[in-house]
C-alpha cells in the first residue's frame, strides 16, 4: 500500500456563485487530481468526477479529447500520457483499460504515476467486491454507490484512503444505515 500525506489547505469545498468559477491559478494551486473519468470502448463516459469547476461543454470536450487520445494508444505501451492543451500544462493522463472501460485520471506532475495506477486497481478491485465483478451495467444502474466509493477514495481531488477493507466497510455502514431508514 501506499501512503499518501495531503499538504496545504485546497479549494476544493470552494463554492462559486453567480455563474463564475474560480481562477485556475488559485483551484489547480493544490490539485494533485483534476479529474476521474471511466469512459467505454465507443467514447461514453460512464463516470465523470472533475474537481475543478468547468462548464458543461468544456467537460464533453475533454472527455473526447481524453478518449482520442488514449483509444488509438496501443495496449503494448505504457499507461502513461501527455494531457491536452485545455488542461493545465503539468498534466498528465494516466488510465487502465479493463475489458470495456477505460479508467483514467487527470493528475498534475506532483503525483507520482506508480501510485495513480495503483489506485485505480484499488479503485476496480473495490468496485469488483462490491458488484462481484463490476460491469458496465453496474456502474449505469449503481452511480450513487459507485461515486460514493470514489468520494471514499479521493475528495477534493487528494487521496483520502487507500485500504479496501476500510472502504468496504464505510460502504456497508452506509447501507445499513439506509436498510434501517426504510
């Protein structure tokens, strides 16, 4: 396992009214994570976790650039890509690609790429207890587990917990506690 420390203060719980957002230089200060994408073999996104406020379409656009991008890469080279001009200019993507998903995320150069891939197989192998092997179905018909799961991982764009056990079990206290409300 790895452990992960979370260094300075993070914008990520800044709201932005009146239709704004922040200014890049203040919300990517502190990101180690800017996004959290799992998008299918045709380009769907399936879940899409941006930690840096954008618009709609903004989002749409770097979901297409991130699918050209990594679907053309062979599967013999390494997981391991340059990020596009509308990221910031450190970042990196990095992905997995497992049967029909591709799970990707966004990271700034302060991020090590070992530790990343290691949380994305953290991330699938938690998804594969909690459906007993995750598929695509899952994740459309169980997005409110599958973004609890990743908000117990990674809020605010930094890594909050790494160990499965301890996410499991966060997983079933919140579904006792909804088994008990009904």
């Amino acid at each position: 396992q790895f452990l992960y420390f979370i260094v300075g203060k993070g914008e990520a719980g800044r709201r932005v009214r009146g239709g704004g957002s922040p200014s890049p230089q203040k919300s990517q200060k502190n990101k180690m994570i800017h996004s959290v994408m799992i998008i299918n073999n045709h380009g769907k996104a399936r879940l899409l976790k941006f930690y840096d406020a954008m618009p709609y379409d903004v989002q749409q656009q770097m979901v297409n650039e991130v699918f050209r991008t990594i679907s053309k890469r062979s599967d013999d080279v390494c997981n391991f890509a340059d990020a596009g001009k509308q990221w910031p200019a450190n970042a990196r993507y990095i992905y997995r690609h497992y049967a029909t998903l591709y799970f990707v995320f966004i990271v700034d150069d302060s991020e090590s790429e070992l530790a990343i891939l290691d949380l994305i197989q953290i991330f699938v192998e938690t998804l594969d207890r909690c459906f007993e092997d995750v598929c695509e179905l899952d994740l459309i018909f169980h997005s409110d587990r599958v973004h609890y799961i990743l908000d117990e991982i990674i809020m605010g764009g930094m890594v909050l917990e790494t160990n499965k056990e301890e996410i499991m079990r966060s997983l079933d206290g919140l579904s006792r506690k909804n088994t008990m409300n009904k």
